[in-house]
C-alpha cells in the first residue's frame, strides 16, 4: 500500500510499498471526474499534474490530515499504479481492508455548495441538504463500500466545508441509500443476508460494467481475480459463485450436519405459485393476527383452526409474506401429508434452525456452535432438538442488537404423520415464553383434529390464542370469496377477451352460493376454467350444470367439482385403449 506523506508547507510526496507496520492515515472517497483531470500516479512520480483539476481535493483532503493529526493520507486517482494490472487486482481486493483500516475517511461531495439555497423541498431541514441527497456519490458504486467500511466518515462541500459525520448524517444517509442503520453504525456485514447486501447496490453504477461486481468484494469479504471485457454478468456470475463457496464455510456446520426439508419455507420452489389473500379480503382476520404479532403479551401461539377448504394455508402465505419483508419471519415450515419430509417431523426443528440461521443471521453463530457440539443433533429426540438447536441459541442473543420479534409460522400442522409428535411439538413451541431477549411468536394452523386440539387445551389459556375460521359469519367470507372470484374470473376474461360483461354479477353470486364459504371450491374451480384456456366459458357453464342449486355440506360441492375436473380430465379424443389407460392412472393417484 503507498500512501502521501505530507511535507513540509503544501507538498506531499507518495511513500514507496508499504506492506507491514503501516502508520495510521486518512483516506479521501470521492467522484470522479474526467479521466484527463484526475492526478494519476504517472504525474506523481513524473512531478506533474499540479494544473490539474483534480489536484486541489488531493490538497485539501493532506491538509485536513494534517489538521487531525495524520502525516499520512491515501487517494485511489494516484496512489495505485494503474498500468500494473497486477497492482490493479490486488489493489481493488483490498480496497475494503484499506478503508476500514483508516483512522479518517474524507468524504469530497464536489457537486455539494454548503450554502446552496434549498428551495427544492420544503421538508429539508438544512440549506444544503437537498443537494446533499441529490449527491452523485451515492449513485457511484465504489462509493458504497467507502461508506461502510470506515469507522469515521466526514462529509466536506464543494470548497471543503465540513457537513457533518457518518453518525450526525446517519437519518439522512439511511434515507438516501436504503442502508439499514446497524450496517452504518458496523454491525458485521455478515449479520445481513446476501440479498440484502445486493439490494445496496442495486441502483448504483460504475464506469466500468465489470467493477459493478468488483466494488461488492469487500462487502461480502471475498476475493477473486479481475477479468476486464468480461462483462458485467459474467462478473456477477463468478461474484455469486465466491459468494456461495464463502457461504458454505460459513455455514458448513449448519448444511452438513442438520437435515433440510427443502419444501418446507413459505416460499419454496414448489410453493412459488400458491397465492396469497387477495387486497380487502380477510381484512379483520389479518388485522387480529398481525396486531398479536406485534404485542407484547403472554400468548406466544396463535392457532387459526378450520375446515378443510377454508383458507388456512392462503393466509398462512399472506402473514409469513408480510414478516419475511420486514425481516421478522424467523421460520416457516408447511406441512403436506405425503409430502416426503414435509409429511413429518423428522426434519422440522433441523430446518427450523436453518432458516434461523438464514432469516436471523445473527443467531448463525448460536446455532452453529450447538451443531458443532452435538454432531448427532439430527438424531436426538424432538425435545432436545428444539431446545439445543433453537430455544438455547435465542436465549444468548443480545436484544439490543435484534428485532424484538422473530416469527415461525407452522402451517398444517395436522398433515403431520404421527399424533403423538404434534403434541409434543405443541408442547415443546409453547416453551417460546420463558425467552427473555428474544420474543418468538408462533403462528400454527391446523383443522381441528384431535392431537392438535388436545396439545393446545395442555398449554394455559393465558399463552396461546385461538381463531376459529369456519366460524367467520358467512356474509364475510362470501364477500371475500366473491372478491376472489372476480378477480380470478377478471384475469381469465382479459386473456381470452370474454366481453366486460362475463361472467357477471348473476353468476358471480350463484358460485359463491356452490362454494359454501370454501375457497378451496373457488380456487379449484377458477383453475378448472383457465385450464379450458378458449374454452373457458364453456368450462364455467359445465360448473353450473354440475353443481346442485341447493346449498349443502360443503363436502358435497368439493365431490362435484372435483368430480367434474376428473371427467374432462380424459379427452374424448382419446382412444379407447388411451382412455383405459388414462383411468388406470387416475385410479392409482386417487388409492394412493
């Protein structure tokens, strides 16, 4: 690393490679300007490029350094030996280290006057705040890692006029940038997802297509080598690719030790096109959930009990939806009887942690360190399980550091393949309550059978709250149904240009009458008519003449739907040896 040395009066001069016992030093982020007015390392060693325009924030930036103390200062324009692509890479796969390192980082915001009139916007709060915002540094993508590395960060105007600190501006900059407060304040870069980290940069922009990639080294701490004209998304492959091998190191006690349910999230690759509550529909049911969410009481479960059919697993979706994008949801775990291992719970808890490690990943540490002491976790009972793998990381979390809520969600609970492991299940989240620096919510839905009804009157009344959804009073839910409906049946009139007026109010109120308040009835039956693709207005007249006009069990509608789907599901087209086939495979899936 070579720095400027200050001399004597204004002159500075660059210090040979120093590899070890570096001295402390200031560092200068900037914009840059035209290639041809930016002092390059060239004009350093050649005695040149005082004329240049880039010569006076060089200047500037050794005479603050001097004025705090620091004989020693570094800019990226001339202190890099840009010629040597072997100085280059290393220099770039540094950056991250030498701003961290620094004692001070100058700011230079060259497009920042500190008196310039702010008439722009009436809510800013300083004259020269509305320029600050509108700041070409933070639109650049080096200057990411320049802002967060550093320990202290100054900000200096167009004619070096100090604005303020990383800290005094932290409102303003989180405003600018998206950039949680923890990252600013140098929280571990590796307490925040990978998503997260990309999503800082996503509307910055580089010169160079390539250094889009290369700017995020530091940011993630890992290093690989530069490969210019390899374009930006050949860069970002190999980026992800260090990134992901970094990861697994990481987490290698995680991945290689605790079984996975890859099913089980909220958002798995199977569940990606399972729907959620659509807007103004189920609105005082969400309401209750998301405000036991957030409260502080003693009742740590919230089970949404009902019938098959009516909804549970859609506003499961909805409220794990919500609080994966407030970065709340701790876990989720959906369970489908024959569903492999989301048929049972042999791999609940494992995966449960595992995504808390994800979700949270300031319990990574924790949960790492559980799995490294018992090797043979994923072996052990439900009971030692949770409380090793999830309950006792959480306890050791320092609740000024995290959110005060983490959220699992467990949906279907009853799909489980073993009664006695669903109370003991039940049993074991209810210890949710004794955490201290941590508060877990547990929301559960199930039909009411009687494992889950028996493991939920075990826990005290005062720590669990109960909704009943098939006990929503039917013009609620047939007004959501209805919505539904109308939406779904609005989608497939846009695609095959069925006329405004289909299918119509009459017929929109004759459904919601067949679908009996489940929306298991609706979905299938809007998906039965998509599928009918030009068809589908024949497909919704087939739904009508099979469908009784009395109302009933809801069984009854869900037998004649499903009934209808499976006689159209063997085209007449067929021939009759196709036909004998097709019901030979019908009738094994429907004995399985």
């Amino acid at each position: 690393m070579r720095l400027l040395e200050h001399k004597n009066d204004d002159e500075f001069t660059l210090t040979k490679d120093i590899i070890d016992n570096i001295p402390h030093y200031a560092i200068l982020s900037h914009t840059w300007g035209a290639d041809t007015e930016e002092v390059t390392f060239r004009d350093l060693t050649d005695g040149t490029g005082k004329d240049k325009t880039g010569y006076s924030k060089i200047r500037l930036c050794g005479e603050q350094a001097r004025h705090d103390g620091l004989q020693y200062f570094w800019v990226d324009t001339c202190c890099i030996d840009k010629s040597n692509n072997t100085e280059l890479a290393e220099a770039i796969n540094s950056m991250f280290r030498w701003y961290h390192n620094a004692a001070k980082c100058y700011v230079y915001l060259s497009d920042v006057p500190r008196d310039a009139p702010d008439n722009d916007d009436a809510f800013c709060q300083l004259p020269w705040e509305s320029a600050f915002r509108k700041s070409r540094w933070f639109t650049r993508g080096w200057t990411l890692q320049e802002l967060i590395a550093p320990k202290s960060v100054e900000f200096f105007s167009k004619y070096w006029e100090k604005l303020g600190n990383k800290a005094s501006l932290g409102t303003i900059i989180h405003e600018i940038t998206g950039i949680p407060d923890k990252a600013l304040q140098g929280v571990p870069l590796s307490d925040f997802t990978v998503a997260e980290r990309m999503s800082w940069a996503e509307q910055r922009e580089t010169t160079r297509k390539e250094d889009q990639a290369y700017s995020l080294l530091g940011i993630f701490e890992v290093y690989m080598p530069l490969i210019y004209s390899e374009g930006k998304e050949h860069a970002f492959k190999r980026l992800r690719e260090v990134i992901n091998v970094h990861s697994r190191g990481l987490d290698s006690d995680i991945f290689q030790r605790l079984p996975y349910a890859l099913d089980a999230p909220f958002n798995s690759y199977i569940k990606q096109d399972s729907s959620t509550c659509l807007p103004n529909t189920r609105v005082g049911l969400l309401e209750e959930i998301y405000n036991w969410v957030d409260s502080e009481d003693e009742q740590c479960i919230f089970w949404l009990n009902g019938l098959a059919g009516t909804g549970k697993s859609t506003i499961a979706r909805t409220v794990a939806r919500r609080y994966f994008e407030q970065k709340r949801l701790g876990a989720s775990f959906f369970f489908s009887r024959g569903g492999g291992d989301v048929g049972h719970a042999g791999k609940f808890f494992t995966s449960i942690a595992v995504q808390l490690a994800h979700n949270a990943p300031s319990f990574r540490r924790y949960i790492s360190e559980a799995a490294e002491e018992q090797i043979d976790i994923a072996n052990h009972s439900l009971r030692d399980q949770w409380r090793q793998l999830v309950l006792h990381p959480l306890s050791r979390s320092d609740k000024r550091l995290f959110p005060s809520s983490y959220l699992l969600i467990i949906d279907a609970l009853d799909e489980c393949d073993n009664g006695d492991h669903i109370r003991t299940i039940l049993q074991l989240l209810a210890e949710a309550r004794s955490l201290t620096t941590v508060r877990l919510r547990v929301f559960l839905t199930s039909r009411p059978e009687i494992p889950i009804r028996h493991g939920i009157y075990a826990i005290p009344q005062a720590e669990h709250q109960d909704f009943v959804l098939h006990s929503i009073q039917p013009t609620i839910v047939n007004h959501d149904i209805s919505l539904f409906l109308e939406h779904k049946l609005g989608i497939i009139r846009q695609e095959w240009t069925l006329g405004a007026d289909w299918p119509g109010e009459a017929v929109l109120r004759q459904l919601v009458l067949y679908a009996c308040g489940l929306f298991i009835w609706a979905a299938t039956a809007c998906r039965f008519i998509r599928e009918g693709r030009r068809f589908a207005r024949k497909r919704l007249d087939t739904i009508l003449k099979g469908s009784s006009s009395a109302i009933t069990a809801p069984e009854k509608h869900l037998n004649e739907i499903y009934l209808t789907v499976l006689k159209h599901s063997i085209s007449s087209e067929y021939s009759d040896e196709e036909k004998e086939e097709v019901c030979d495979m019908l009738k094994h899936t429907l004995d399985a």
